[in-house]
C-alpha cells in the first residue's frame, strides 16, 4: 500500500480493535503477524507465548503434563481477555477454531484473517520443527493431513481467507492491508 493511503487506513483500523491472525500450523501466523504490526505501528502479540511465559512452562510441556483441553482452556480465556483489548495484531494457535466461542469473541470487535496452506507447503514450513506436540509424530504429513480434513470446516467458515502457500510474508501482509483498508473486498 502506498504511503500516502496510510492516514486513511489509521482511520479505518478504528472500526477494527485488533487484526486477529488465525490458521493451521506453519500457514505463517506469526511471520506475517510480526511484519504486519511493525507496518502498521501495532503491537504484535503471539497467543501462544503469552500462555507459555503466564504458565512457564512449553507448550510440549503443557500438553504432556496438563493436557489438551488444559491448553485448550487457558487459550479460550486469553481469547475472552484479548477482545476486549485494542490495538494488536494478534496470532493465534492453529487450533483457536475448535472453540466456536473464541472465533465469535474475536470477530465481535476485530477483523480475523485465516490463513491457509496446502499440506505440502505446511509440511515444508513444520518439517523441523519440535515444538509443536501435535506434530511430534514421524510421519507429520499423515497427522498434518488428518488435523486438516477434521479442522477444514472451520477454516473455511471464516469469511477472509488467504493461502499463502505460493506468497512471500511481504505479499500477505499488502493483502491483509488491503482487506482491512477496505481497498480489496
Ligand atoms: C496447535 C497449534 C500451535 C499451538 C499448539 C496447538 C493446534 O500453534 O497452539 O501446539 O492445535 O493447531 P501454531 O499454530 O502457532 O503452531
């Protein structure tokens, strides 16, 4: 976006509280949600560290020593509190849709962008990683495949979508720009 159509954007980020970020595992929540903030002058905030650095403790280590639906509760209450705060672009976990609630919370005061990969493009973005418990598997395609097609509804009923499978973090954040400018429907 021009610099020039910035004063305009400010604007229009004013009937947004926050941008919210969500989408499956390695579709670039976190990349995307920091070059967005430093662009637009918000602050960025990663859902995920938050509970970490609250809990201190990993995620890993959350998983293994309260559980899933432990986690899966401290997200819901970070979401409750995060939407009544403003001026954030915030990334979520891949797994924030499992609760219709969070999604309602969010879209009641933010503008929530999904982004969306193929598994191939996931897989090469995961394949390293180890943080993530959901995913500590050895065959991560067939898991990242499984959570996909169980998860794919709920993806998909968020309104905004973007695959970022063939783009650069630069072109996401001029597209999510864009949308929430009201320059791209
Ligand atoms: C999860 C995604 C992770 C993290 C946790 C569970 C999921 O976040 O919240 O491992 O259920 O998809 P990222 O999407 O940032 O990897």
């Amino acid at each position: 976006m021009a610099l020039s159509a910035l004063p305009n954007y400010k604007a229009r980020m004013n009937q947004y509280a926050n941008i919210v970020l969500v989408g499956f595992m390695g579709t670039g929540k976190t990349s995307v949600g920091k070059g967005l903030a430093r662009r637009l002058g918000l602050e960025f905030l990663d859902m995920d560290k938050v509970i970490v650095e609250r809990q201190n403790k990993s995620i890993q280590q959350i998983f293994a020593e309260n559980g899933e639906p432990f986690f899966r509760m401290l997200e819901k209450n970070l979401a409750k509190e995060l939407s009544a705060q403003k001026g954030r672009v915030i990334a979520t976990g891949g797994g924030i849709v499992l609760n219709p609630d969070n999604i309602k919370a969010f879209s009641g005061t933010g503008l929530v962008v999904c982004l969306t990969a193929t598994p191939e493009a996931i897989l090469k973005r995961v394949e390293r990683d180890t943080t993530r418990p959901l995913l500590a598997t050895g065959d991560k395609m067939t898991k990242i495949t499984e959570l996909l097609n169980a998860r794919k509804h709920l993806y998909d009923a968020i309104p905004v979508r973007i695959d970022t499978s063939a783009l650069q973090v630069p072109d996401v954040i001029n597209r999510i720009i864009a949308i929430s400018s009201g320059t791209q429907p």
